[in-house]
C-alpha cells in the first residue's frame, strides 16, 4: 500500500495491491504524479483527491465519508491534516499510519487509523469527535479504498437460515451497490465480504480487492464506481436516525473496515487467515471435537438419556459435550423461559451437577447454551422487568420465534445476565458456551429513552463477552445466531468459533463451509457431523459423504448416537480417528481450492505452510453432464518437491469387470511433481452425486 500524506487532504492511497517494490523518493514523487487526473471539461478546475474518509468539499461526489450536521449546520466540514505518525504496529500490524486533522469552524476532529500486517491485511477506521457546543448528530463514518479500473466484476454474499453465505456475482458498473443490514445483528443474508475484480476472477486466478466490516449490529457496505473513472469499495456502521449525538467532547469510533487483495480468492482469503492466527487470543490447543445434544435429544433433557448420549460421545472419541437449548427453568419448548438463567429444578432436581460429572468422568469437557440477548414474554424476567425490553412507543416489536430483545444498554439489564452467566459458568465450571442470537431486532428502541438503540446494544454485548471471559480467562465461546447470522470478526475478537448454519445437510455445508472460509479458517468454522436423514432438508446422506464434509472444519456430531447402530458408530469412530490424525494439518494450513471447470466437482484443500503434506477433497455434490470427471489439479503444493498422491478414502464408482475407477486411484496411488498435480493433476475418481474422495499427499 502506497499512501499520499501531503497536507492538508486527508491520506489517500496511491496503490493498493501487489508489491511494487523498493520506491526511493522520487519514485515515490512519480507515482503520484503519474496518478494525478487531469482536468476534463464540466468538472471542478482542479484534480479531486479521494481520501480514505471521502470528502464532499475536496469535490468527491461520490458517498461521503462523513456525514452528520449540527441542527443542519456543518454538514460538510473540511478536514484539515494537522499531524501524521507513521511507524510499526504492535504485531500482528507491521506498519501504521495515524493522521490527525480538523475543522474548527465545524467543530470537528477526526482521527483516521491505516494499519498494514505482516500478511498485507489492510484496515482501516476514523473517530469522530465534536470540539462545539451543541449537538453534533452522526449520521455516517465510512472508510473507503480505491480498486482499479481493471476491476469490473463483483462477487458479494446473501442468504437466509439454513442457506447462509450464497455468493452473487455481477458486473461492477456506474453508480453504487449498496449492501446494508438493517437487522441488528451482522444477518444471514449479509455479504461476508465485497470483492471487486479482474473479469472471470477464481480461487486462483485474477485479481481481486475485497473488504469487510468488523461489526455485529447494523453496517453497510458498498462498491462504487462514478463518471469520472474513480472505484471505491468501503463500509462501516449503518446508524439508525438520531442513534449517535456527539455533545462537547463526545467521540465516536468506526468499526474497523478490513481488505485484502490477491491474485485469486484464496490469496486474499489466506491474508485473513494469517491475520486471525496471529492473534494472541487465537486457540492454540487442538479443537476438541463436538458433540452438541440440540438435533439429537431437542428439550428431551432427562439425565438418563444425557447421560447415556454421552456414554456413546465418549465411545466414538467426542472431547467436548455440549448441552444445549432447554436447560433452564420454564423451558420446555421455545415459547418461554428465555431470560430465567436458573437450572429448571423440575427437571434438573440436583443441578446440572450429576451432568456435569458425568460427562467429566468420560474425559470430555462440559459446555453449556445460552441466549444472553433474548427473553420470551413468557418468562418471570419479562414479567418483573417490561421495561428492560428494546422496544419504542410504548408497543412490543413483533415478535420471532414467541421472543423480544433485553435493552442490555441498560445497566440494571446488563447486570442481571451478566450475574447470571457469571454463576453458572462458574458453579459447573463450564468450559465452552454456545452463545445464541436467534431474532432480528425489530423497531430497537431504549424504552426509557425512546431513542434507535442497536449502537449501544452491540457496544454492550461486546462488554458482557469480553467481561464473562475476563473472570473465566479459560472459557470459549462461540458466535451462534440462529446459525450463521453473526459472522463478523467484530464478534470474533471475542469469541472463539462460529456455527456456520444450522443446517448441516453435508450437501448445503459444502457450499456454506467453502463461502464462511473465505474469512474464517477451518479451525473457527463449527462443521457436524449430523444424523442420516437431514432434519434441515430431509435428504438422507451416507455417513463417509456427512463425515468428510465436516472433516474440513471444527469437527463436530449433531446426532442422537443411542440411535446409531454398532457398526455406524464404528465408523463414525474411525472418522473421528481421522480427524485427529490430520487436525494439526486442517487447523494450520494453507486452504487451496481447484479450479475445476466442472461445478458438479468441488475440490479443496490444506496444504501445511513447509510444503510436506497436503490433504484434499474431491466433492462430487450433484450428477455432471461429463463422465468421468476429467482430471483434477491439486494447487498451493511446493513445486519443486515431490509427492506421493495416495486414496485416503472416497466411494468410488466401479461399473463392473470392464468399468474400473481411475487406474493411480485402482493402484494405490501415484508419485508427481507439486508443479505436475498443480499445472496437470490427476484424473478424478468416478464418484456418485453426495460423494467425497479424499487424497493425502505426502512430500517424498
């Protein structure tokens, strides 16, 4: 990234992308000059500087950066550049850049942070801060990055429950495409990332520029492209009318916006991936695998069949046993009880403690549900404390799923959940909750207040986590909303996984897992292994094509086992085996995906950062007008290097005596160059639809 500091505009960038390397200064001097627009006719008399917060009296006429007024007053304020510091982050940032700049006039100071990791992850973020008397109201604070004019095609996301992360793709034309959600929440139709990109871009050809906004609560992102050549790709927080009003003093900060560019999705993919690893809040212990009792047992929580699930987790080599949803007191189906965190004494006599000990003797870990946001009306909070629900007035907000929202900006609210988790946490020494999010915030007002509230209510939830985990420094957690609807590495600053769907028909996990990782890697993206027949989609699915779909992520079972038969819980076990042999591989290396033209065929891969090994799936999701598939090329291996490519599991298609699977499959493997499989391949085996071949490469 090459940055233009002159005073006084605000800091623009030169270059964004692939490396250009070593510019003195007066290289540095002619790439500006080179990048300077010449003046046209019917235009400002002078080249319009687009800086990293756009700005309406430089001349962009284009989404603004800023925008806000002080009773309609200092709605465009020019944004002196007073000071910069430029030097090294704290790591994982290599390199950082802070400008200071002002408007006395307006009465505004603004704070623009750029910082660039050792990966090349870019982020971006401004404060806002009212220096007047008065009521300064924000209405927006976006970061924006330019893309070249060689980047013509978008892909974003959409989706809904049980089909997150859909990808769409189309040309980036004139004008804006704006992607806003408005659910109070980050949503299962919110596009993980924009990528903006060189035409026909793939996993691993093209260039491609692609950001994401950090936030759990309303954002908006967007790609736009104006008459005079210019394309930005920004985003930031969506605030609700009248949501945030700065008095003398008040500031407010952006969520951080993150970009990455590479040639190829997975080279700006693996920028995100590296950054998330070098965190120092990452896990660093083995992923334990899951086994979650919500599509096994429902609210059917009786200590003998928990008990006797569990006795089947443990057999098949389950180190985590969740229980989930139904626990609590007045909670025997999703129409009450929400908001009452006591162990429900009718069903649990003793506590969860007789569980608890249990599970533990098994050698697992215990973790326990939760939905710290919501409360049924039906429930003796919601009975006690009407006016600790966001609601505006004097009227509920619909309601989804018989729930409404607590007001956790409020402090008494706040305080109460936080209690309550703090307990139980710390009597049964949880050691992993599932945090529940399972509603869109509709008409989200403070009742006392009677202001928009979905600001203040994500500031407080990211309070209530960060807190739970300071006093039980060795909790995890994981981001669930109603499935895959708060994926956001806003939220994971603080927790620890996310539950990509809730569906987990294998067919549909193929597609979610592969979009969820454009961001997250395998080891935060929760993957079950689930019963026969899909309780989301009824497809019943063998166990070899459930088991390998979620090989590939944080291995989990979502099954009721005291169903399965001896022999499938032998072969879940061997899975499971599997999992574990390779775990450090799936959880640390490189994620790769084949180009491979025919899309009935998925093929994608970990290959370990020194090169040594590799394991791919050859994904056969749907029947395909070729037969046989065709060969396949296995990328991201070193190219020098030699491997020996052997079956490590797939059901095969063999005809008959004259029909036979592909002859290196038949023979137990094949020797190849890393340049040879990438450049050539193999020939993938035969397979039917819902399928999974699996390849271990080992260098040799």
């Amino acid at each position: 990234m090459v940055l233009d500091i002159a005073a006084p505009y605000l800091p623009r960038v030169l270059h964004w992308g692939s490396d250009l390397g070593d510019l003195d200064d007066a290289g540095l001097v002619a790439l500006r000059l080179a990048s300077e627009p010449q003046v046209v006719s019917s235009q400002l008399d002078e080249a319009v500087p687009v800086a990293v917060v756009p700005e309406q009296w430089a001349g962009w006429l284009g989404t603004p950066g800023l925008s806000g007024h002080r009773d309609g007053r200092d709605f465009s304020p020019a944004l002196a550049v007073r000071e910069v510091r430029v030097g090294p982050g704290e790591h994982p940032v290599a390199h950082r850049v802070v400008a200071e700049a002002a408007d006395d006039d307006a009465g505004l100071a603004l704070t623009l942070e750029i910082e660039l990791n050792a990966s090349g992850l870019v982020r971006t973020r401004a404060t806002v801060t009212s220096t007047a008397p008065g009521t300064y109201t924000l209405d927006g604070l976006l970061t924006a990055l330019p893309v070249p004019a060689h980047a013509t095609e978008l892909l974003d996301f959409t989706g809904r429950h049980l089909r997150e992360r859909s990808p769409q793709r189309h040309d980036f034309t004139l004008g804006t495409h704006l992607r806003d959600s408005r659910r109070g929440r980050t949503g299962a139709d919110a596009t993980l990332l924009v990528v903006a990109g060189t035409p026909g871009f793939s996993f691993r050809a093209g260039r491609v520029w692609g950001v994401h906004v950090a936030w759990s609560g309303n954002h908006r992102t967007y790609a736009e492209r104006i008459n005079t050549g210019e394309a930005l790709l920004g985003g930031g927080e969506l605030l609700l009318p009248g949501e945030v009003a700065l008095g003398p003093g008040d500031a407010y900060t952006s969520p951080w916006l993150y970009a990455s560019h590479g040639v190829g999705l997975d080279e700006l993919s693996a920028r995100f991936h590296d950054h998330l690893r070098a965190r120092p809040t990452h896990p660093r212990t083995a992923r334990p695998v899951v086994l979650n009792t919500w599509e096994a047992v429902y609210f059917d929580h009786r200590l003998d069949v928990l008990t006797d699930l569990a006795d089947a987790a443990a057999e098949v080599g389950v180190e985590r046993f969740v229980l989930d949803d139904g626990w609590f007191r007045g909670r025997r189906d999703d129409t009450a009880g929400l908001g009452d965190w006591y162990v429900d004494e009718d069903v649990w006599p003793d506590g969860l403690g007789p569980l608890v000990d249990h599970v533990r003797g098994l050698g697992m870990q215990f973790g326990l549900w939760f939905e710290p946001e919501m409360v049924n009306p039906d429930s003796d909070l919601a009975r006690a404390h009407p006016d600790w629900v966001l609601s505006v007035g004097g009227r509920l907000p619909r309601a989804a799923r018989s729930q409404q929202v607590l007001d956790l900006g409020n402090p008494d609210a706040y305080a109460y959940v936080l209690e309550r988790l703090d307990a139980i946490v710390g009597e049964y020494a949880v050691d992993y909750v599932k945090w529940d999010h399972n509603r869109d915030l509709v008409e989200p007002g403070s009742p006392a207040t009677g202001r928009a509230g979905v600001h203040r209510q994500t500031l407080a939830v990211y309070r209530l986590m960060d807190e739970l985990r300071r006093r039980h420094p060795a909790l995890e957690i994981e981001s669930c909303s109603s499935g895959g609807a708060r994926v956001d590495l806003g939220v994971l600053e603080r927790t620890d996984r996310v539950w990509a769907s809730d569906c987990i028909d294998a067919v549909e996990r193929q597609q979610i897992d592969l979009w969820t990782g454009l961001l997250l890697p395998p080891e935060m993206v929760g993957s079950h292994i689930g019963s026969p027949v899909s309780h989301s989609t009824g497809r019943r699915l063998t166990l070899p094509f459930r088991a390998a779909t979620a090989l590939f992520g944080h291995l989990g079972v979502e099954w009721d086992l005291r169903t399965a038969s001896a022999e499938e819980r032998a072969e879940l076990a061997a899975w499971i085996r599997t999992h574990k042999e390779h775990r450090a591989l799936l959880h640390g290396g490189r994620v790769v995906h084949g180009d491979h033209a025919d899309p009935a065929l998925l093929v994608r891969g970990v290959v370990a950062h020194d090169g040594s090994e590799a394991l791919f799936s050859l994904a056969s999701v749907t029947t395909s007008v070729w037969s046989p598939p065709g060969r396949v090329r296995l990328p991201g291996l070193d190219p020098e290097a030699t491997y020996r490519v052997t079956p490590l599991a797939g059901d095969v298609v063999r005809h008959g005596p004259h029909q036979r699977t592909a002859p290196w499959w038949e023979a137990g493997g094949v020797t190849l160059t890393g340049r040879v499989l990438a450049e050539v391949g193999v020939q993938a085996p035969a397979q039917h639809p819902e399928r999974v071949a699996l390849v271990h490469l080992r260098c040799v």
